[in-house]
C-alpha cells in the first residue's frame, strides 16, 4: 500500500477534492497525471484496474492523531 501527504499528491499535480476516509472511494487511475499514475506503476499498482483511495489518520506515541496520510491499493 503506497501511502502520500496530501501536500505531497498537491505538489505531483493531483487534484484533491473532498478527501477519503478509512473507507475510501475507488477511483479510475488513468483520471490521474501521467507521471503520478508511471509512480504507482513502479511501486506495483495495475493502473488499467480502479484503485481504491483511503485516508487514513496516523496514531503518536502517546495514543493522539497523527499525521493523515492517503494510501492507495487494490483489492
């Protein structure tokens, strides 16, 4: 699972709408960048197939939220 700081997917181009929860939506990956959907190629995702979105939020050593990071997967 590929996990981005949303500041990170802004800075690649992505244009973030609303943002996913631990559920996620699906999306079609050819809607993304060129260059941002070659990234998830390499690291294994099949960006012909819909890819699943999550946002997920972090936990600190003290048990607060952390950092919220969006992953993405397939099933």
């Amino acid at each position: 699972m590929l996990a981005f700081d949303p500041h990170e997917l802004r800075n690649a181009q992505v244009e973030i709408g609303p943002l996913p929860d631990e559920r996620g939506y699906v999306i079609d990956a050819r809607a993304l960048p060129t260059a941002f959907t070659q990234r998830l190629e390499r690291d294994g995702l099949d960006t012909s197939r819909p890819i699943r979105v999550l946002g997920i939020i972090g936990r600190r050593p003290d048990g607060g939220p952390g950092l919220y990071a969006i992953h993405f997967t397939q099933d």
